[in-house]
C-alpha cells in the first residue's frame, strides 16, 4: 500500500555566504508555503549545544520544589512547570540582551549559587542567535524587495531576543500524536529552533495536514512568526506547528524567539504592501499583542484561534 509521504524537504541555505537570486526564489517560496526553513553554518558548535545541554539537565534534574523558586509564583518566573504548556514540557527562560545576567538570575535561585558555567554559555548562544536573527530578517526583506534588506533594516533595530530552553519528559505509553507542545503559532517576528535528534516537530499545512520537520545535524529550523506575518502583510506566513512526543526518552530543545520591541507599532510599510486594497492588517502596538495572547485564556499557551489575524486582522 502507497502511505503519502508526511515528512517536508525544506531548503536549507548556508547562512554564512551571500545570497544567490536563485536562494532568494527558494527562501520566498518556503516563507510562503510553509513558514520554515533550514539553515547551516550558523554559529552554533555542536561543543556549545551539547554544554547547554548538560547544563541545562542540571536545573531541569532538580527536585520539583527546588525548580518552583523559578515558578510563575516567584518573583523571576523563569521556569514554567509542567501542565501549563502540556505534561510533558517544561522550560526556562533566558532573556537578551544580557544573557549572561539573565541565566545568571535563574542559576542562583535554582541552585542557590553561582553557576558561572551556564551563564557563560548561555552569553555565547545568546550573542550568536542575535547576531543571526538579524541576519535572517535581512534574508526576509529582500524575499520582500530587492532593496528592502537595507531600507527596512532600521524597523527592526530596537528587536530583542528570549531563549526558552525546553525539556519534554517521554510520555509512558507511545501512541499517536501524543502532543509535547500543541498546535500554536509564534508570538515572535522569527523563531530559530534547535530541535535534538529525536524531531518531532510538525508544521500544518495549509490543507490543514501534520507534516515533519526532520532533524539534521548541525541545522537549525527558522520559522516565522505572528508579528513578521502581521508586518509583511501576510506574504511571509507564521505557520501553526507543534511537537509530537515519538520515543521513551526526553526531547532537548532550544527556542530562540526574536520579537519587536513593545512600544513598537506593527504596522506594513506601504511599499511591502503594494496595492493598498489589499491591506491585511490594522497598525497595533506589539505589546498589546503580547497581553492579548498572554490573557486570553484560550491564547495562554499560544493556541491557535487566538492569532494576529484575530487580533488585527482588517
Ligand atoms: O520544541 C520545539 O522543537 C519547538 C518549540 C516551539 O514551537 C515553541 O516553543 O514555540
Ligand atoms: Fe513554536
């Protein structure tokens, strides 16, 4: 019997070269279609991930009570327990543009001393994705106009940075679809994720069907988020995706969302849009995104129906 293929083959482009006309084509039409892509030579040593790694499974291996000091009670709530996103997540959250000092803030509260480690690494990983998402929001301005990488460059200068280092715990039986993160779209104007050798990252297609995201070594995914979507007028798409628990072991990741300031007002400049009848978003305040999202207790973990196009959408 013929099964359908359900995995997607994103193009991958090698981030440290300049961009050809032909991987320009390529990127628009995966910003396009599918909202993700691919990309090597990123910055990210295998030696720096699997430190973070170790790192991390240090806080993440400590008893509940301890990692709580962290929780959405305390007073830095950088830890998010698991059953808010699903069972199986949990997380910590690393912000720019001092990451150092921001891990250095989780790391005392967790393990009640300081850990010079992690906050080092956590600087490095921090100073290389911001350094990246700009390089890749001025890949995503010329998908949008020849001369757009420039023009539009200073739209994005006051955007900042979060890291949120994530730990799925392996569900005890392994059936179907068991969900580690459910259906959502990003908040962020990008999002680059390094997932770990086991995937399960899934992409909705626009038929509305669960497509893999397979890990490749040394690749990291870029997706685009709500507010690049709201701000690009529709034309780079912020895809609904997820992540499927598919073994008895945990999942690693690391999820880099680069967001516009919150003062900042998304709002497409016209020559992005074109015809102006076909505007598709009123102009908001990002931080007014940001609440809608995180109150609206449907919207509470990003679920979908809660989105930009709910929120701004002419
Ligand atoms: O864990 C992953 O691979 C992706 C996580 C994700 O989509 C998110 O945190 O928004
Ligand atoms: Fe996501």
């Amino acid at each position: 019997m013929l099964t359908s293929k359900t995995s997607i083959d994103l193009p991958v482009f090698d981030v440290s070269k300049p961009l050809t006309p032909s991987h320009l084509s390529s990127l628009s039409l995966a910003c396009k279609e599918w909202g993700f892509f691919h990309i090597i030579n990123h910055g990210i040593s295998k030696e720096l991930y699997n430190k973070l790694r170790f790192l991390s499974y240090q806080l993440f291996d400590l008893p509940y009570e301890q990692k709580l000091k962290a929780g959405p009670l305390s007073n830095i709530k950088t830890y998010t327990p698991h059953f808010i996103a699903s069972p199986f997540f949990e997380s910590i959250r690393v912000s720019g543009p001092d990451f150092l000092e921001s891990a250095q803030r989780s790391a005392d509260v967790l393990l009640n001393h300081t850990k010079s480690e992690f906050s080092e690494v956590l600087r490095e990983y921090g100073s290389t994705m911001r350094t990246l998402s700009n390089k890749i929001i001025e890949m995503l301005l010329m998908c949008l106009g020849e001369d757009f990488g420039k023009k539009f460059e200073p739209e994005f200068s006051n955007s900042e940075g979060y890291l949120r280092i994530i730990n799925y715990s392996p569900p005890k039986i392994i059936k179907k679809d068991i969900e580690g993160l459910g259906m959502h779209t990003d908040m962020s104007c990008i999002t680059i994720v390094y997932q770990d050798e086991s995937g399960g990252l899934q992409v909705r297609s626009k038929e509305g069907k669960w497509m893999d995201i397979d890990p490749c070594e040394e690749t990291l995914v870029v997706n685009i988020g709500d507010l690049m979507q709201a701000w690009s007028n529709g034309k780079l798409r912020s895809s609904e995706h997820r992540v499927v628990l598919k073994e008895h072991k945990n999942r690693f990741s690391l999820a880099f969302f680069w967001c516009f300031e919150d003062n900042k007002i998304v709002f497409a400049p016209d020559e992005v849009v074109g015809d102006k009848s076909l505007r598709a978003y009123k102009p908001f305040l990002c931080g007014d995104y940001m609440k809608f999202r995180e109150n609206s207790e449907k919207g509470k973990f990003e679920k979908v129906g809660f989105t930009v196009k709910d929120f701004a959408g002419t």
